[in-house]
C-alpha cells in the first residue's frame, strides 16, 4: 500500500492551494484517510479526515470553515482545498490511511508555505 501527496507549494497570506493524495494497493475493505501537517520544531497534528463514504468529515479546529477534505473511491484519491491560508497554515502535508484504531499507511509529504 502506497500513498503519494501533492500539490504543495508556496502562496501568500489569503491564497488557496488544494493538495491531492493518490493511493495504490489499498483495500477494499472500508478505510478512513485523513491529513495531517508538521510545522518546523512541532510534532505532526490531525487536519482532517473522511471516512470511505464521505458522508463523516472532521477537522481540526484551527481549519474549520477554511480547509475541505473530499475523496473519489473509483479514483483512490483525496483531496484537501485549502482556502484563507495564513502562515500558521505552513508546513510539510501527509496523507494516511487506516482500517483500524490507528492511521498505519502514510505517504511523503508536500510542503505547503504561506508568507505573510
């Protein structure tokens, strides 16, 4: 199972970017993906996360009303549009699945930069 995120890049304060995240080899028993982000010197933080239906979304605080997260089963992609980045916002972006308790697939990162 292998998972590739994309789509990073810088944008100014306000700007938007949408991040992709492609998988291979993923079950097709029912599984979670979610986002998650590490700033410099920070430990990684939840993002947001969707369920295999769509219908359950959720998001961390600090990007509600800002971030939606969206995916396309047929497809094996994920998608996060990003809206109203700040700098705050900054930091390397990784994709990860799970089909237990605990996210145990990630994919390598995408940089996200925001500048004030």
């Amino acid at each position: 199972v292998q998972l590739q995120a994309s789509g990073g890049g810088w944008v100014q304060a306000g700007g938007s970017l949408r991040l992709s995240c492609t998988g291979s080899g993923l079950p097709s028993k029912n599984y979670s993906l979610g986002w998650f982000r590490q700033a410099p010197g920070k430990e990684r933080e939840f993002v947001a996360s969707i369920n295999r239906s769509g219908y359950r979304k959720e998001y961390a605080d600090s990007v509600k009303g800002r971030f939606t997260i969206s995916r396309n089963n047929a497809e094996n992609t994920m998608w996060l549009q990003m809206t109203s980045l700040n700098p705050e916002d900054t930091g390397v972006y990784y994709c990860a699945a799970k089909w237990g308790p605990q996210y145990h697939v990630w994919g390598r990162g995408t940089q996200v930069t925001v500048s004030s």
